[in-house]
C-alpha cells in the first residue's frame, strides 16, 4: 500500500494515545493533493518512518516482515 493510499484510509476521528500515534497521524495529516514532487518523497519517508516507530512500539511489527527485516 503506497503511503497516500495509507492516509486516505486513515479515519479523521482516530484518536492517538502514544507518542508514537501522535507523529504517525500527525505526518500523516500533512499530506496534501497539491504537494509539489519535490515535496512527495520526504513526505513519504516521514511517513515510513512514523509507521515503523509506531509498529516498533507494540507488537504489530514481530510478524508482519517490516521493512528492513530478513523476511522481506
């Protein structure tokens, strides 16, 4: 799933309860259909790296093959 189709799923009524939910919903929310393609990509990796400090602070990553991880 591409990062924009990520935040499209995303609901406006999640609510965060960690550190971790906050960056992630909060980069998340930083997207824009009128971003640049110079902006895309560091918007995407900001993305990225929300969702895997997110995924590293609970369970969610231990078996889904996260980026990264031998099971790529």
């Amino acid at each position: 799933m591409s990062p924009k189709d990520v935040t499209d799923r995303l609901s406006m009524t999640v609510a965060a309860r960690t550190p971790e939910e906050t960056q992630f919903l909060s980069v998340a929310a930083d997207y824009r259909e009128w971003m640049g393609p110079d902006e895309l990509p560091r918007w995407e990796n900001n993305l990225r790296a929300a969702a895997h400090s997110l995924t590293a602070s609970t369970d969610l990553g231990s078996g889904i093959g996260m980026p990264g991880s031998q099971s790529d």
